[in-house]
C-alpha cells in the first residue's frame, strides 16, 4: 500500500501527527458533529489523497468504522493507494441508485473500507451536485461512523465546492515549498464563499527539524 506510514512505521513521528490530526479533528467536533469530511487542496500534488489515507487508518485504529470514498473523479488515487480495483465505485453508485448495493471494498485495516471512484464521467461537477449523490451520502452515512472524501483541488475546478456544501466539514491540505501563497487564499475565499464548514488545515512536506515536531 502506497504511501501508508501509518502502516509501514506506526511509531514514527509521522505517524503520531496523523494521530494528533485525528484528536483535533475530534475536539473540532464537540459541539458540532463532523461525520462527513472532504478533504481537498489548493493545487494539484500537494498530498491531500495521501494525507487522506493515513487518517483514515489510523481513525480506523482507534476502533471506528472508517468510509473512505474517492470523489476525486478526474484523477482517483486511493485504489493505487490500497490496491484495489476501480472497475465498480462511487460513479455506479451514483448511476444505479440508492437501492443498489454500494461496492465498498474492504481494506487489511479492520473497520476501514473505501469506496473508489470507478469509471470516471464526463460531467464531475454535475455528478457532485445532483440528487443521486446525495442519496449515496446518506446510504454511505449507514454503513460507518465516520465518512472521508477525497476531493479534487478546490481552487482547479468546481467539484470540491460542490461537494463541500453536503458534508459537515472541509479540511484543506497545503503543501509547505510548494503550495503558492495565492493559490491558499484562494483555496479559503472560495470555501467561504458558500459558507462551507472549513475545520482546519493540514501542512503537509515540511523537513522535520523545521520546527514544527514533524509532519502536520
């Protein structure tokens, strides 16, 4: 599994940040519930799938029932990630209907499954913002105590937005040397602009004598 230090070095300073990652996300939940979460980033390369991934196993190792849907649907990651396969995943979910059943595939972390994206559509956007999605949410929303989804970069196209309005927060990756100071402000203004629920932000590549105890 690729890029899973959660896995390969569950005592590694980078590991214990996606543990603290995940008690903040917990206390930024006390007085409002944050059971679905879209994860995105300011551009393109900046970490968040893989960022995404290691939270969910280390969410999924504190005992939970862990979702993690790829609804990046123009450039999916999480099956190379796991190594699943992609043939069936949330864009035949959305096109079959709530009644049919989801094609969740499960991980070797107990109580983490993933929905991949499957084919990818012509209209992302479209499929983000329609009805059929928001019955699959609430499908998915039985079948885990907590749903991550692994969105586009916000500030490339619309899909993040949209999505953002149908989940109970956002958490925005940037990526330290690289993420452009701009492109971050943008990342927020457009988040804010349909009052989306943005619960932080997570500072990924940054050396670990930098300062800042490791990797955030």
């Amino acid at each position: 599994m690729q890029g899973l230090i959660t896995i390969s070095d569950p005592r590694s300073p980078l590991s214990e940040a996606y543990r603290t990652l995940r008690t903040n996300l917990d206390f930024a939940s006390l007085d409002r519930a944050l059971k679905t979460l879209a994860v995105t980033s300011a551009g393109v390369g900046e970490g968040k799938s893989t960022t995404l991934a290691n939270l969910a196993v280390v969410s999924a190792q504190a005992g939970r029932k862990v979702l993690l849907v790829d609804a990046d649907l123009r450039r999916p990651m999480l099956h190379d990630i796991f190594g699943l396969s992609n043939s069936a995943g949330l864009t035949t979910a959305i096109r079959d209907g709530a009644t049919a059943e989801l094609p969740l595939q499960e991980t070797e972390i107990p109580g983490l499954m993933v929905l991949t994206s499957g084919p990818l559509p012509p209209n992302p956007a479209e499929l983000m913002g329609s009805r059929r999605m928001e019955e699959v949410i609430a499908t998915l929303g039985r079948h885990a105590d907590q749903i991550f989804f692994d969105t586009p970069p916000v500030v490339a196209v619309t899909d993040a937005a949209v999505l953002a309005t149908k989940v109970d927060g956002v958490l925005l990756v940037i990526s330290a040397g690289k993420t452009r100071r701009e492109n971050a402000r943008s990342a927020v203004q457009r988040l804010k602009q349909i009052n989306a629920r943005m619960v932080g932000t997570v500072l990924t590549n940054v050396p670990l004598g930098a300062g800042f105890g490791g990797y955030y």
